[in-house]
C-alpha cells in the first residue's frame, strides 16, 4: 500500500510541476487587474473621483501692491494719489478706490475727471468703485473719479495753464506740468490695469448720449467694446496724448465713455453708463450674472431658450452744423430718432428776426447735440448716428483714405490751448 501511495504522490507533484512551468512561459508576473494595463494606472476605490476628473485648484491671489500699500484680497481700499514734485500739494489729492477680489481676474480700471467740469464721469466711478463686493469679486477694480482736481476744484476742463491733460499721454517727467502729471498717472496707476473705461461728457455746451468711442480697427479694442450690452458704439481712432490712444499703444485696451453733459449731474446717463460697466464686469468673468440660467419663451408653444446676452449698437455718425449765426432752438432732444428733412432746431437773427431751420440730411439718431445757445455760422449744433453692423463699421474704420466728412470729430493735435471749439467738436 505504501509503494502504491508513494508512487502516486510523485505523478502529482510531477503534473504541478509541469503546470506551473506552462503557466510561467505564457504570463509574464505580476498580473494586472482587471481593466487595468500600461499606462492606465490602478482603479482608485469606489467612492473616490480619478485625479484627472478633479477640478484644478484656484490660482493664488495675492495682494496688490499700488501707491506704497499693499490691498488684501476680498478687501475694498482708499489711497490718495498725488504726482510727484510738488505739483500739487496745495490741492486736495485724487483719490483711488481699489477693490481687490478675492478670486483672481483682470484689473479693470475706470477713470474720470481728466476734464475737471465733466462731473457726470466722477459720480460714474464713485458709484461703481464703492458698489462693488470684494468678497465676491473676480479681479480687480481700480477707480479713480477725479484726476484733474485743479479743473474739479474750479469748474473747469482745463488745468491752470490752460492745456487739456487729456492731450498729453502718456506724458514726460520734465516737460509742461500737463505732461508730468499725465506722466505720473500713467506711471502710477495706468500701467497697472489690464483694460481701462475712460468717462467723458460733451464739452462746450454740448450733450452726449451715453456712448463708447474706440478705435475699432484694434482687434483687442473692437473685442472689449462688446462687453458693454447695448450701449452705442463709434470708431474713433482718437488724437495723440489721449489717455485711451497711449494705454492702447502699450497694450492696455481702452475705450472712452460719454455720458450726458458737462457741469451738472444728470441721473438718467449716470444709471445707464453705471449699467453698461455692470453689464461689462460680467462680460470679463469679474462678476456673477443674476440672469444666468433664466429662460425666455420663443415662437415655439413650450419652447424655452437662455435670454440673449444684450449687443452692442454700431453707428455711423456725421454732425450737422448751423449755416447762420444767431441763437439756437432745438426741437428734438438727445436719443430721438429722425428722418430725413425733420426739423432739428432753428437759429434767430434777433437783430433782423429771421429764422433759419437746420433740416436733418440722412435719417439717424440724435447722438449728441449743443444745449440752446447763441452760434456762429458753421457751428456743429446736431450729431447723428445711422445704425450699421459691426462688420460694416469696421469694415469702414479699415478703409484707407481721409475720414468722413463730418465723422466723429477730435481736437486737431495744434489746437491752440484757449478755448476754440470751432475746429473739431466731441472733445474727448
């Protein structure tokens, strides 16, 4: 019995050993498991996301450094802004509102009061400055709502010497005091912002519908005009020394913002360009969209869609001018939209009472307008604007040769510094 026990012992060690010799030869060790192989890596447990399925963590923002202080994150501050040499020290300092979000985003700059008596601009930047919550912004809001405080503290457009500062940017540190304090703006503050919102009123006893003005043949321009919902939009390339065109030139996409007109406080275009940059701030990603997710009802019974984001309304524009000197009455007001051959106004000849009408050449809409006044023959007294398509409007900014005539005017670069508006309207 044992011979026969011993024998068949050593057949079966014999078969295991055959066994496990085949088993090498046809699997190389260790194993993968199932569903797994190279490249693949090991199937995390049950319960637990795969790290590529992870969101990436949210970048670091840290605080900003600006005029000598440090603003933390999530925290809204109040600097003082003075340039240097002693320029200004008799005068009250410009202040800078900064709110630094607590998420990272674009700095979006808005600046105002280069023209000390366009006051509708600092009421704009106060409001949107010290509205905004940190806490809940992404990015970064740098408001300055008055940077000409020489003109704000007297009523007027102009610094004492009588330049306009907003025709020398990005200024000089040893040239006019116009162009040492643009320099130091510049330097200061400007080169901090990623894009930029210069605020602006008509000047002269002239009136603006809220409007952006930017130069639409710059790609990064044209891209951030868009983000304005539907706000009336007009290429203009800009003259030299205007803050928009030397932020621009260095990389800094800039628009100008008219509202209203200058000397007095209107709420209606304080509101409506306080929404655009509302509207703005959602466009860049720095704010939530209270309407996100909400639907609206097409033709269709039972069909819903996402509201459409509102666009931006591209004009083509072209001034009206009086071709008799007296005294000015209009008949239509800022926004009204007309034909072609309407009535725009009058102007009198108090000395020999004969009245002269200003008939509207294309029809249009009532974009910017001069307040009721006594002109000179020649005085630009109405601007109005035909609706077109983006493409179309920069399509137009792109063509070669000489502007319009009568197109969105600037100063002329060699305007003399005195007051002397017949030579270009729509002073930025």
């Amino acid at each position: 019995m044992r011979p026969l026990l011993r024998g068949l012992s050593h057949t079966l060690l014999a078969t295991a050993v055959a066994l496990a010799a085949a088993g090498a030869q046809a699997q190389d060790y260790p194993i993968d498991p199932p569903g797994t192989g190279p490249g693949q890596g090991p199937v995390p447990p049950v319960g637990i996301a795969a790290p590529e399925l992870l969101a990436p963590p949210p970048e670091l923002v840290t605080p900003l450094a600006l005029l000598d202080r440090l603003v933390v994150p999530g925290t809204r501050l109040q600097l003082e802004w003075r340039p240097g040499g002693g320029i200004s020290n008799a005068e009250i300092p410009s202040p800078v509102i900064v709110a630094r979000g607590a998420k990272a985003g674009p700095v979006l700059c808005l600046v105002a009061g280069i023209h000390g008596d366009e006051i509708n601009g600092v009421e704009i930047v106060r409001r949107l400055s010290h509205g905004v919550d940190p806490t809940r912004l992404s990015g970064t809001v740098i408001g300055v709502p008055i940077v000409n405080v020489f003109g704000y503290s007297r009523g007027s457009r102009y610094l004492p010497d009588r330049r306009d500062l907003n025709r020398h940017f990005p200024g000089s540190r040893s040239g006019s005091i116009a162009s040492r304090i643009a320099n130091a703006f510049f330097q200061d503050i400007v080169r901090h912002c990623d894009v930029l919102v210069d605020f602006h009123t008509g000047s002269f006893d002239r009136s603006n519908l809220p409007q952006v003005r930017a130069d639409l043949t710059n790609p990064d321009v044209l891209e951030f005009t868009r983000g304005f919902g539907a706000t009336v939009v007009l290429h203009s390339p800009g003259n030299r020394g205007m803050l928009r065109v030397a932020a621009t030139k260095v990389g800094i996409p800039s628009v100008t913002f008219e509202a209203g007109a200058p000397t007095r406080l209107e709420p209606a275009e304080i509101a409506q360009a306080v929404a655009a940059i509302d509207r703005l701030m959602i466009k860049l990603g720095m704010r939530e969209d209270p309407s996100a997710g909400q639907l609206v009802t097409v033709d269709a019974p039972l069909v819903v869609a996402e509201a459409p984001e509102p666009a931006p309304i591209f004009l083509d524009s072209r001034w009206v001018r009086a071709n008799s000197g007296g005294l000015l009455i209009s008949d239509v007001s800022l926004g009204q939209r007309v034909l072609a051959g309407q009535r725009l106004g009058k102007v009198i000849d108090p000395v020999s009472n004969v009245e002269r009408y200003i008939l509207a050449p294309v029809p249009g809409r009532v974009i910017g307008m001069a307040q009721n006044q006594a002109v000179l023959p020649g005085y630009a007294a109405f601007h109005l604007g035909t609706e077109t398509s983006e493409q179309q409007a920069v399509q137009e900014a792109a063509a070669p040769g000489p502007a319009p005539a009568e197109a969105v005017a600037e100063d002329p670069e060699d305007r003399p510094e005195a007051v002397d508006v017949e030579d270009g309207e729509d002073y930025e």
